[in-house]
C-alpha cells in the first residue's frame, strides 16, 4: 500500500467517523506517513476495550479525503484496530493514534475509555501507540493546541519507539496554545466517579434509568495526570496492559486454600 | 436489607442472569451471607469495561430463588455493579464476587472480559472483588469443582481482605475435584489472541466479518496463570487498576516535546 520506506500510521477513534477530534488527529499526522483511519461509523464512547463477537461487523470504505484511504465499520474501536490488520492492512502500521476524544480520559476513565482501548489494542499487537483526549466534549471544541502536541508526541514516538508493553494516554487542558506550559510525564492519579442513576418513568410506568456521575480526585499527588490538567500541562500517562497487581503477590501466599 | 452483623455479597457474571455458572456460584457463597444478584438480562461476553451512557438502562426485579434477591438489567455488567450500589444496596457490599464465567479469562483475556469488569469495577468502589472462569465454555460443564475454590477463596477474601487497589482473577482448570492438584498465585502471562475475520457475503451482496482468532502464549514463565492452568492448578492472578507503566516514565522523560 505505501512506499517501502514510508511509514504507516493507523487512526481511529471512539467518537465515530464524523467526529472533528479524528479529523484535527488525521490533520496533525499526515505528514509523518500514509494515513489510514478505519474508526466506528457511530459514536462508542465508554466502550471500555469490548469486542464484537456475537454478531457479524460491517466494514466499508468511505471517500472522505481524497488522499488518504478511510474506512468505517459497525465494531467498537478495538474491533476497528484488529480489521485494520487483518482485512485491510495485511501487515502491522508504524504507529497508531486513538482520538482526538472529546473529553478527558484522565485517571480512572482510562478503563473505561474507547478511545484508549483501541490504543491498548495497538500495543498488545505491539504497535507502539497512543491514546489522545482533549477536556472539552463539545463537538465545536478549539481542537488546534491538542493537535499541535498530537503531531509533537507521534513524531517522538514514530521516531524512538516505546518501551515494551507500554502505550501512552494523553490528555491536553482546554486551553489557548498560550496557556498551556508543556508536558508532564505522570503516574495515573487514583480518582473514580461517584455514581448516581436518574430515574425516571417510561410512558407505560416502567422505570428507566440514565447514568450520571460525579467525578472525586482524592489523590493529592503533584506527580498524577490530574494535577497537571488542573496546572495546564499536557498529560502523558505511560500505560501498560500487564494488570498484574504484583503487590499483592506475597500477602495472597500467606493465605490458604484448602477446600 | 440484611442484619447488621450479616455480610452482604453482590454477586454479578457477564454471561447473563440464566447462565448455570451464575446459579452455580450463588449456591457456593450462599452460606457466607445475605446474597444480592444483579446480572445482565443478556449474555455479555466480551464486552470489556464498557458502560452504558447513550441509552436508559433497565433494572427489574426477577423471582428466581425465593431465599434470594435477583435482579436483572439491560446494561453491561458494569453498569451491574453500579446499579447495584445506587439503587439495590444503597451501600457497599462486604463481598463483589462475578461469574463463574463460562470460558477462561487467563492472561490477555482478563482485558476483553466482561467477568472481570464487573469486579475491577468493585474494586474501583473499594470492595473486595474477585472474578471467577471455568475453562469450559459449554452450557452443560461441570461448575462443581469450580464451586468449591470459589467458595474457599470468596471465604478467604471476606475474612482477610485484599490488598489496596487489588482484585482477584480467578481461572480453573476443566477437570475433577481429584485432578486439581491447588492454587498457584500467579502473573498475567504475556500471551495474546491473533485474530484472524471470516469474511462472509449476505444475501444483498455485502461483506461481513466474524472475529475469530487463535491464542498464544509466548510467555514460558513457570509464575503465570497458563503455566499454572496447564498443570491442573487454579490460578489467582492479583490484578490493579492503576495502569500506569512506571517502568517507561525515565524513557519518556527523556524526550523533547517542544512545539
């Protein structure tokens, strides 16, 4: 598909095909290789890293630029990295970028984070990859400065690689260029949603229920992805996909499991 | 709900509410406590962290055992232990135990699985939380043997504890009682799925795909779950939710992100 010596990178997103942050990310990148995008033809925000294995996925190729090959498909993004392999690259890209999500996927909403799924997805594969999130969900949001530190990071990364079994979460405050004071490279600050559903009555008097949060950062640390959002830093979170809790290893083998 | 001096465990699976797996783990921890279930109305394998936040959700009381309180609901299993929290318990419960999942969610797996979403997501929330899979995805497999660890494990973590930021994942082996020879405290082995899509036409002349996909394990560690798994053991992998590759913040630290 491209040139022996021109690199390949993947774009996706969870925000859909339509989404502006994929187009800014598509925009920020095109330089530093052939661009291909395969990304959700609908919106799959908090999908978490689901894969689609009950029923049938469609994948198809849609003229949206001219120069650069876009194809759409009914999957989650994890389920758009894996046919992008498979079906349409037949080979692993150079680098894949996730996003521009439109919103945080700071802390905690890593897990549940399409959007750093799909990159996870790449890393396992042994992409080097990386996640990008802007803290603003609006569809008109300013996505320039993100893009700016988009096509800085991705350069790094196509360049230097990544340690092995890391990928990297990226967030960028709402904010002008001239605000924003650099990167920091931080740990994942230990925040969770408090969580309260809406209920309401449907119009044959059964109950329904919208999901509704509130989100509580109880970790004072100046070294967490939180603070420097709050400080406008961009955030560089590296992840990784061993979740082993090895911690924890020696107190579980003073235990016994005698049935 | 309970008197005071009675444990509450909510017990959840991404199988679905029917799923003999789900009846088979209510009946080994039955006696530990006062038992809450809140399972999905339908199987939810493979659905990762994912949450439900474009559409209402539904939560319905089903009569199933009269010595328990079931309840079932349209979201993900997730959205199960949420729901469960706000609107079921109105309080934390002493034990979040899910599953017994049909099939194993060892090393990689542990990322797609709805099973243990369910627990990390009670973890998140600070309840000791174990996910339990039998390596049989048949309807008809033999829960017994899986049974009985899960009942001296859910037992172990109730009086003990786990340690901060941890949950249990926990796999075993599809044989007898007298086959298993224990449990292994185990890594997540560096093993994944290589997936390959069935590409089939419909009856309009249009593509669609089924992921398929081959498993392998490249990691010939003797302290993982599919070593252990491998040899007759249950394997309890101890898994967190910071994510963070603490391994790779120096590399990173050493780049240059100026614009």
């Amino acid at each position: 598909m491209a040139p022996p010596n021109k690199k390949i990178i993947l774009v996706t997103n969870d925000d859909g095909i339509t989404a502006p942050g994929l187009h800014a990310l598509v925009e920020a990148v095109k330089d530093l290789g052939e661009i291909v995008v395969v990304a959700p033809d609908s919106p799959q925000s908090g999908m978490g890293h689901a894969i689609t294995i009950n029923h049938p996925l469609r994948l198809d190729k849609v003229e949206m630029h001219g120069d650069h090959v876009w194809y759409q498909s009914s999957g989650t993004p994890v389920d758009c990295v894996k046919l992008a392999i498979d079906k349409i690259l037949h080979r692993k890209p150079d680098l894949c970028v996730s996003g521009i999500n439109h919103g945080s996927n700071s802390s905690i909403n890593v897990i549940y984070s399409g959007t750093m799924s799909a990159a996870m997805e790449g890393a396992i594969e042994g992409i080097p990859s990386v996640g990008f999130s802007l803290l603003n969900y609006s569809m008109d949001a300013d996505f320039s400065p993100a893009a700016a530190y988009a096509r800085v990071i991705a350069k790094n990364v196509l360049e230097k690689g990544l340690p092995t079994g890391s990928l990297l979460n990226v967030n960028i405050p709402n904010a002008g260029l001239d605000e924003i004071k650099g990167v920091k490279i931080c740990r994942q600050a230990m925040a969770k949603w408090v969580e309260e559903f809406d209920e309401r009555m449907d119009p044959n008097k059964r109950k329904y229920y919208w999901l509704t949060g509130k989100f509580i950062n109880q970790d004072k640390g100046e070294d967490t992805d939180e603070w420097a959002l709050s400080n406008n830093y961009v955030s560089i979170v590296p992840v990784q996909f061993d979740f082993t809790a090895h911690h924890a290893i020696p107190f579980l083998n003073t235990l016994s499991y005698e049935l």
